[in-house]
C-alpha cells in the first residue's frame, strides 16, 4: 500500500485479477486486469463492482480513474507492480 497525500493507492493479485485501487476521500476507482496480464482493463467504483468501462491501454484507463477522483491522470500514482498493466 503507498499513500499519497489524501490519495490511498492499493495493489493486490485476488480472484483471478490484477487489482489497483484508488481512494481519495469518499471516492474510488479501480483499475482491474487478469493475472495473465492479456485482457483489456477494466474501470470500476469498487473491487467488486460493476464494471463500468473497458481499455486497452493502461493510460486512457488511467484517465478515466482520474475522472472518476476529481485529479489531474498525472496525480494518480502507479506502483512498480502496476505498470505493466494494459496491453
């Protein structure tokens, strides 16, 4: 777990998936992708929520959780773990 600020940023491998979740007050992102690293990823609200969009690219992915916070893309840090998420 890092934090940054007020931002929490949390990477975890559960379910099959590859797991970055983002909170910043009352608001969450997640970022989620098999294990195998090959799928598109998806965007949700929660860990086991609904999916609420899916990308290729781990950087519009990205984009879209920082919509979702309220932050610029560049204030979301991105864990060593994570950054070869997206294909």
């Amino acid at each position: 777990m890092v934090a940054d600020h007020e931002m929490e940023v949390v990477y975890e491998e559960r379910n099959g998936e590859r797991v970055l979740r983002y909170s910043l007050g009352d608001k969450t992102a997640v970022l989620a992708q098999n294990l195998h690293g090959y799928a598109m990823i998806a965007v949700r609200t929660a860990v086991d929520g609904d999916e609420i969009e899916r990308y290729y690219g781990f950087e519009m992915a990205l984009d879209h959780a920082a919509e979702l916070l309220g932050v610029h893309p560049r204030e979301l840090p991105v864990p060593e773990v994570a950054a070869d998420m997206g294909m």
